[in-house]
C-alpha cells in the first residue's frame, strides 16, 4: 500500500492563478481531510470529508474547494491563488471502521508558495 | 468548540536530561488524545494516543481530566528526539491540533 499519496510537492503560483492539490490514499479509508501547516500556527483543518460526496468545512476553509466523487481521492482547489495562502498543505485520511482508533495516515505535504 | 494549548514554542534540553512536553485541552466530551510528531522535513506520524496508554520510544503521556492535560514525558531525552510534537484531540468528527512544541536535545 501506497498510503497517503500527495501531488505536487512543490508548486510556485503566481497571484490570482488556480490550482488543485491532488491527494489520493489506497486504505479504502472513508474519512479524508486536508490541513495547513504554518510557523507558529500548528495546523489548521481546512476541509473534510466522512465518505463519498460528503465534504465539510473545517477551521480554515476560505478561499478552498474540495470534492470528494470518490473515496480514493480528495482535492483541494485555490480558485484564485492569494500570498496568504503559502503553506505546506496535509492531506490525511483514517478508517471508520475501528471504534476508538481515530488515528490519521499524513501524506507526505505539498510546499505550495503563492507570489 | 475543542482547544488543545501547547504552551510552550521551545524546549531545548540536554542529552540525557527528562523531558516533559506540556499539553492543556478543553472539550465538552469525553476526549480522545494523541501525541504526533514530525521530524526534520518528514511527514506527520502518530506517537501515542492515550486509549493505548503505551510507551513509544520511550514517551508516555497520562491524560488527567481533572486538570485536563495530556502531557508528555520522557525520562532521558536522546538527540534524535528533536523534533516538532504536536497534541491533538479527536471531536466532532475532526482532529483539532496544538500550535506544536519544538524539542531540540542538544549532546
């Protein structure tokens, strides 16, 4: 098993410009979600999602779309890219099938820096 | 609304010397905790969650409701537990994290 696959690992955007982050996770995990890691702000739930065409907002949602048409992938989308949105993105995923085991698998991060 | 506070940005420590990583959370429930930790340029990976009450790399952490804390404790830091180590806790259906404390240990 791959894990959590993340795509780009790097991505350069110019102000204004879009773009999709790409994750993809082979665990048959129902539970996805996508997080933002910044200095001094730890990381911050952007969106999730409990299965399949089902999507919430988390902490940060702003400026982000998600999708969710299947349960292997997750995507989050800038719609028009701003400077304050230059993070290091998380893709994470987990089972619901184990009672008490809300453990979450982390991909392995998207540096994205917006100018 | 769930909060997990790590008050602290910075604990540099010795080689050697105990290490105790403080974690404060407010939940209205009963809470699930864990510990994740992230090392230099690597992705997040679970340390330890409290419904296990194991000992991973020689780190425990107690959850204590009175004083709802879930700090964690090593007693002789080794160098290659420098790290970022980030409490979290499981509610309403998402995972809630702390600003994460910087553990550097120093030979």
């Amino acid at each position: 098993n791959a894990g959590v696959t993340q795509t780009p690992k790097f991505q350069v955007l110019k102000t204004g410009q879009s773009m999709t982050l790409q994750c993809a996770q082979d665990m048959n995990h129902e539970y996805m979600s996508w997080y933002r890691q910044d200095p001094g702000m730890g990381l911050r739930l952007i969106h999730y999602s409990v299965g399949a065409g089902i999507t919430d907002q988390g902490e940060v949602p702003n400026g982000y779309n998600v999708s969710r048409s299947t349960t292997e992938d997750f995507p989050l989308r800038l719609l028009s890219a701003a400077p304050s949105q230059t993070s290091v993105y998380f893709c994470a995923s987990r089972s619901t099938g184990l009672a008490g085991a809300n453990v979450l698998t982390f991909g392995a991060g998207s540096r994205l820096t917006v100018l | 609304a769930q909060r997990v506070t790590q008050p602290e940005k910075l604990l540099s420590v010795f080689k050697g010397a105990p290490v105790e990583l403080k974690c404060n959370y407010s939940y209205s429930g009963s809470p699930e905790l864990f510990w994740y930790v992230q090392y230099s340029r690597q992705r997040l990976q679970l340390l330890l969650r409290h419904i296990s009450r194991e000992s991973i790399k020689g780190f425990t952490a107690d959850l204590n409701k009175g004083e709802t804390s879930f700090h964690l404790k090593k007693p002789f830091a080794q160098e290659e537990d420098s790290a970022m180590y980030y409490c979290a806790l499981w509610g309403y259906s998402t995972l809630t994290f702390g600003k994460g404390t910087m553990l550097l240990v120093s030979p």
